[in-house]
C-alpha cells in the first residue's frame, strides 16, 4: 500500500522540507487535553496538503515529562499519554502512504529520573556498578557539603544534586535529567540498540538532542572561563560515537540530524564529516536578527563552514525552544538569545507577520533543507502563558525571571468554530490557548488566499516541482542597500526588500510567488520577498 516517497532518492535529506512535531500539542485525539498519536493520525492529511517530506517528532517516549519529554524512562515504549507503540508503527506506515518519513528525536545526553538504570543506581549506593552508568561524586567540602565541581548548567541553577547517601550526580539540565556516564560501554551499547529499533520500525532518521554535551571531561575538572576545551562541550570524543552510529545509519539507510549549538564553524563543521552525521541544525541562523548584512553574512558564513565537509545547510526559523518567528521579527530586538527573554516584551505583530512572510520565503529558496515547526504555517504567535500555568523548567529554575519556553508551545488552533479551537473536543488544553486563537485555525486560513498556511503551501509547492531549489549552488547578484537578492539553477530568483523603501525588481519572465503584494508601480515593497524565473 506504501506510496513512493515524494522524493525518491537516497539523498532526500538534501532538500527537504521537514515539519516538527511536538506531539502534546499538535492535536488531542482521545480528549484529555494533552496531543496525542491519534491526533496526527488524523491530521495527515494537512501535512501532506501542505506538502511537507517528513515529519520530525520531539521526544513521544514514556516519560514524567519533566520537561516536556526530553526526560526519557523508556526508549521503547510510547508514552500512554501520546499512545501506544502499535500505533506509532501505524503512524510510521500511514505517514509513509502520504509519501511523508518519520524522524524520531533521541536524547542520548541523559536520561529520566525515573529510567530503570537511574533507580537502579539510587538502589544500589555508591561504588555500584549501576552508578558508573551516570556520573555520581563525592562532593566537595569537608563533610562533601559543595558540589563536586562548578559546572555552569544548560537550564539555570546547580548542576549537581545531593542524593540520601551523600553523593552528589551530575546533571547539565534539571535534577529530573540525570546526565548519562558516555565512557561506559554499555552506555553507547544501549544506544546503538534504540537506533536500531526504531531503524527496524521504518523511521528515517534521529534527531539528535544536545549532540555536543554527551562527553564530559574524565576528571570533571572546573570550568573556567576562556579556557579550551570546554570541560563538557564538544569534546573530541563525542566524534568517534557519532562514527560508529552513522556505521548503523547506513545499513538503514537512515539519516542524522544533530543538535549542535557551537559558535566555531570549523568544530560545527568536523560533527557533519562524511563518516559522521549528515546534517545539524543552523542555530546562526535562527538566531540572527531581521537585518539585511547579518543575515547575509549568517548565510555566506553557512555554505562556507558547509562546503568543505560536503554536507547540506539546514534552515530553521523557529522551535519548541525559541520564540515564535512572527513575535520575534515584530520586537525591537530581532534577534534570538536565551539570556535575554523576559516578560512583557512589546511586539507589533503585524510588522513580525509580514517579515515572517517573506523570511519563510527566503529561508524555503536557501540551499539545503529546511525545518517548519509546527504552527509556523499558521502564523501563531508566542503567547504569554499565566504565570500559574507554567510548565517549563526553564522558568522555575530562573527563579521566575525567564518565561521559558510554553509561549511557543501553546496547543494548535484547527478549527475557528470548535472547542479549544479544534484541538481537541474534550477536557481543556494543557497549555491554555490565548485569546483571539481562532483567528488562526488552519480551517480558516485555508480558505483565505493571503494567509499565511496559502503562502506556505504555495511556496512548498512550487519548491517541489522546481528541481533547482532545495540543495545546489547559490549566486547573490548585485542588489541595494538592505536588498537580498540571489538566483537558483533553473532561472530561479529570490528577492528579499528589507530596505525602508520599495526597490525595483530584477528583470524577469515570471512573478512565482510573492509574500506580498508589489506596489502600484510594480516595485518590492519593505519586508517582501518574491521568487521570480529570469
Ligand atoms: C534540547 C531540547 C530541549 C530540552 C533540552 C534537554 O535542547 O531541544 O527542549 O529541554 O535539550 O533535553
């Protein structure tokens, strides 16, 4: 019954357009409030009408979901919350008859609290072999009193927690995260078993979550400041894992996707060697501001660090982790940083809306693929989520002061008329939808020409049936000032005004697609992109 993947190729990764799924939210089909298998069962059809080549899920494991999944208990079973593993292979089956593939997101950094291995572990006390599983320490101080070093953690506060026995374990993220000891065999052999598991349930590929934090420095020693290598990013070991899970990979014929946030293209570019992992997430991208030069430069600086290793860039806008795009680009400050989210900062969401438009328009016409977090086609905004229904980790453990990251994961609007707009029919969303959330629902959208789900569509359309999009070669051609204009093999052109005025067009046969309208006069007017055939 399989119908042929849209792209039939082996290389398929080049060029595709993937969509994130975070399961909790996408769509409720049981009525508990929380998204579920079910839900994307049922909304297929959307994804494969809006043209999409496959589809990339945050973690759907067994968890307490801590947060929000990336605290795993156990890799092989769906977690009851989301549905069964039957049912996942089902979705594998069914997402593979709209010619869409399945990527699953491992979290190979650390683990649950609540995994076998970590209770074991709290069970069987200090100088256990279950404890060399993980990374416990005597603290420090004279009755061990401090944490065993001064490790800076990924979420704010300690990364140490002291357990009853007075030992201390290592976790980069929450207490709920214990960090995993990647020097153990069985620790890499484990992993290379869950690879292959869901290799054998027809997945396409794995995310790799937090890819450059797994190998830790043997002696823990402290971190300080300035000094290389970090104690535990991007240690030289963490390659020689990649290559022997790529040695898997291939027998599947499966592909990666790494986490990596590195500022250094040239240690960024060594996790994408051809023997490693075939592609990573471009976070100088997505956190670049709405500026012409930087983000020109976020894209030379991307096909250059890309070039040498062979591999494709990947394009993405926004996550479950970051602020939504159409909030960030209507801001005052366009750009993306963690350090710097607060509450309450203004937005005019119209201006954000309208770049969103043409972003999406710039980012679908790069070289390479390109990831559409879901919500993205709608337009959806972030939301401020009542302090009191706050979920995310990242807010508790910042005293308060970081929002975190619930505003980008509100439940998706479906239908304007429906309760909780289509999410679900049942108990109230998880998250609560903001008000005025109809307004988005794709129910309406898809009837209305000039939103941004028609953009989305039209533009992933054409992507597709044009051969010279997605991986190949890119040409800027001479533009003004705070224009961003570059052609395609094939005659394609995109031109992207982020000028203050409007800028007349390149000469060319076809207007394809524009994010907006062009003037009377026929010019491009600010914040507008278009894909034309010369
Ligand atoms: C990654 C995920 C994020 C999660 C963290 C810890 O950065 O994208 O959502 O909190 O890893 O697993």
């Amino acid at each position: 019954m399989a119908a042929p993947y849209s792209h039939r190729t082996d290389d398929w990764w080049r060029s595709a357009v993937i969509y994130q799924v975070y399961p909790r939210s996408f769509a409720d089909g049981d009525g508990d409030g929380t998204g579920d298998l079910a839900g994307v069962r049922a909304r297929l059809p959307h994804l494969a009408e809006l043209g999409v080549d496959a589809l990339w899920f945050t973690p759907w494991y067994l968890s307490p979901l801590v947060d929000g999944g990336y605290d795993v208990a156990d890799y092989r079973t769906i977690d009851p919350a989301f549905g069964t593993l039957a049912e996942a292979e089902k979705l594998i089956a069914e997402a593979r008859g709209h010619g869409i593939r399945v990527i699953v997101d491992i979290v190979p950094n650390h683990v649950s609290d609540q995994h076998a291995w970590f209770r074991a572990a709290l069970a069987a006390g200090p100088g256990s072999p279950e404890r060399e599983l993980f990374h416990f320490r005597p603290g420090r101080g004279e009755n061990g009193e401090l944490p065993p070093n001064n490790w800076p953690s990924q979420f704010s506060g300690r990364t140490w927690t002291r357990v009853g026995d007075g030992e201390w374990y290592l976790h980069l993220f929450a207490p709920e995260q214990p960090d995993l000891n990647w020097a153990h065999p069985a620790v890499r052999r484990e992993h290379e078993d869950v690879l292959r598991f869901w290799f054998e349930r027809g997945v396409a590929g794995v995310r790799i979550d937090s890819a450059a934090l797994l190998a830790k420095d043997p002696a823990l020693a402290d971190f300080v400041e300035g000094v290389d290598p970090h104690p535990y990013i991007d240690q030289d070991e963490l390659h020689d894992i990649y290559r022997s899970w790529r040695a898997i990979a291939d027998a599947y014929r499966a592909v990666f996707v790494g986490e990596v946030w590195l500022p250094d293209s040239e240690r960024f570019a060594r996790y994408l060697r051809p023997d490693e992992l075939h592609t990573a997430f471009n976070f100088t991208f997505l956190a670049c501001p709405w500026d012409p030069d930087r983000l020109r430069r976020a894209i030379d600086d991307t096909l250059a660090e890309h070039a040498p290793v062979g591999a494709p860039a990947t394009w993405v806008l926004c996550n479950h982790d970051v602020t939504r795009t159409v909030t960030r680009y209507g801001r005052e400050d366009t750009g993306f940083d963690f350090a710097t989210k607060t509450f309450g900062t203004p937005t005019d969401l119209a201006l954000g809306t309208r770049r969103a438009r043409a972003a999406a328009l710039l980012t679908l016409a790069l070289p390479g693929s390109v990831y559409v977090y879901q919500g993205e086609e709608l337009g959806l905004p972030e939301a401020e989520i009542p302090l009191d229904r706050i979920q995310d980790p990242m807010y508790f453990r910042s005293g308060g002061t970081d929002p975190g990251r619930d505003g980008c994961r509100v439940p998706l609007p479906w239908t304007a008329d429906a309760p909780h707009a289509g999410f679900g029919a049942g108990a109230d969303p998880w998250l609560p939808q903001p008000e005025g959330w109809t307004h988005y629902a794709a129910d309406r959208q898809r009837l209305d020409p000039s939103s941004m789900l028609a953009l989305y569509r039209e533009a992933l359309r054409l992507r597709r049936s044009e051969p010279g999009f997605g991986d190949g070669p890119l040409h800027w051609l001479p533009a003004g000032d705070g224009v961003l204009a570059f052609t395609r093999a094939e005659g394609l052109i995109c031109v992207v005004n982020l000028s203050p005025q409007p800028v007349e067009l390149p000469g060319h046969r076809t207007l394809l697609l524009g994010s907006g309208p062009l003037g009377t006069d026929g010019r491009l007017p600010r914040d507008t992109a278009v894909w034309l055939r010369a």
